[in-house]
C-alpha cells in the first residue's frame, strides 16, 4: 500500500472510530501531523502501539501551522507550541518538522505573512540544528520558498504536502540542490490542472501521496481517509502512464529517504 506522507491521525480518529484499524489491515505508513502537544501526544501513543504490534509506522511530526496566527487566539498561542517544538525536537521525539510554511490564500492569511515569516525562520533553524526534513504547506506562496532556497538547501528533505506548485517551479528546485519531494493527494482526483500536470511530470524519485486525512475528501465523501490510497495511487499511475504497482513501490521507497525511516 502506498505510504501516507501527510494526514492528522487524531482528527481522523474523532471522524471515524475505525480509523488506526483501516490503516492497519491496509498496512498503510504515515506522516502523522500535529500543531499541540495534546494530538501530538496522542499521535506518539499510536506510534508506540503500532511499533509494539510491528505494524505500518508512524512517523511523528510537530509544527505551527501557518494559518494558526490568523485564527483567534492564534498569536498569544504561536510561539507557546513553538517552544514545545524545541523542546521536542531536543528530545529526540519527532522525525520531521510539520507542518510550516507559507499561507497567503486570503486577506486574513496576508494580513499575517510577517508573522508566518518569523515563525518559518524558527521552523528552519529547528530543521538544520537537529537534522531533521521539514514538511511544507504552501498557498499562493511559492515565491516565499524560493526566497529561502539558500536555507533550504541545508535541511536533509523538504516534503511539500499537496504540492501546490508548477512542475517548473518544482524541477528549478531540484536544479538548485534542494532535496524536496512532492506529494500529491485528492486534489489530482478532483481536475485540479495545476496538481495534475506537476503530478504527471515531476521525476518518479521525488513523488509522494497523501490522504491528507480527514481533511481533503475524495469528490461525495465526508472526509478523506486511508482507504483513499489507491485511488489516489490509481490516478498518479493514470496521469504519468505507469504501472500502479511499480509506482506504489517507487512512492513507498521514495517516503522512506524523505523521512529518512
């Protein structure tokens, strides 16, 4: 089953009881996603079971996501689950910042980009100190990447959740000695040219797929969850012409140099 590089397992969980039991019987790896300590904790309690029990691993990820300083509450909150980033880091408890980056989508997410700025140079400093890849999330900012792309250079990996981004834009990456993957998810299900074409065209090496779980839904669904892999697998292999099998074990072999596991 192709790996999961991106999803929010604890979120999943309260939308769908049965959810660590559909991961398992699938044999699904992921990239477990959190912003607090409550659902990262939660997130490093599946990962110890699942370690126990020798089923598919979680990875364990922790950041500030860009959007919260535009929620309310959001900027007396931002550097408080920073520093619990640090100090997980120090500990050894997570294998990838994530996720962070830019979000310029709206006005309200605008009216906060100095802010996203601060926090993604934290982020960064993080990343390099520790060793450790960083998980992106970028809206209508590529151009916030490339201004960091010296930076960026130094991390181990730099995996972009539901690359937003052109094919150019992420080949002129690679060009550049920025080791970074893309993954992909429902968005390449649901005629979005921009994802469909980068999807088609970015080397086989540097492809990932994600569910995003719960929250980017196939087209009808209430929430996106593991058992959307192979359809998203399915139409990866359908836009690049490849055989879904061989390229389930590309994107397996490609989650585990991302995440270094």
């Amino acid at each position: 089953m192709a790996s999961d590089a991106h999803a929010h397992p604890r979120d999943l969980l309260e939308r769908f009881p049965g959810a660590e039991e559909e991961r398992r019987r699938l044999g699904a790896a992921c990239a477990a996603a959190a912003w607090n300590l409550r659902d990262f904790e939660d997130h490093e309690e599946l990962a110890r079971k699942a370690r126990a029990d020798g089923a598919a691993p979680l990875v364990l990820c922790f950041a500030v996501h860009p959007q919260l300083p535009a929620v309310p509450a959001g900027q007396e909150d931002v550097w408080r689950h920073a520093a619990d980033l640090g100090k997980l880091a120090a500990e050894g408890r997570i294998q990838a910042v994530g996720e962070t980056g830019f979000d310029l989508f709206n006005q309200g997410y605008r009216d906060t980009e100095a802010l996203q700025e601060e926090l993604f140079r934290a982020h960064l400093e993080i990343g390099e100190r520790y060793g450790l890849p960083l998980v992106l999330h970028i809206r209508r900012a590529m151009h916030k990447v490339f201004a960091h792309a010296r930076a960026l250079k130094k991390l181990p990996a730099l995996v972009f959740h539901s690359y937003s981004g052109t094919a150019a834009e992420g080949e002129a990456l690679l060009k550049r000695g920025i080791n970074a993957w893309f993954s992909f998810g429902a968005a390449i299900l649901l005629n979005h040219k921009t994802a469909m074409n980068a999807c088609a065209r970015l080397p086989r090496d540097r492809l990932l797929l994600e569910t995003d779980a719960p929250y980017q839904p196939l087209r009808g669904a209430p929430f996106s969850r593991w058992a959307d892999l192979p359809a998203i697998l399915s139409g990866a292999a359908g836009l690049r012409g490849e055989d879904e099998e061989e390229l389930e074990a590309a994107v397996d072999g490609n989650w585990k140099r991302a995440f270094g596991v």
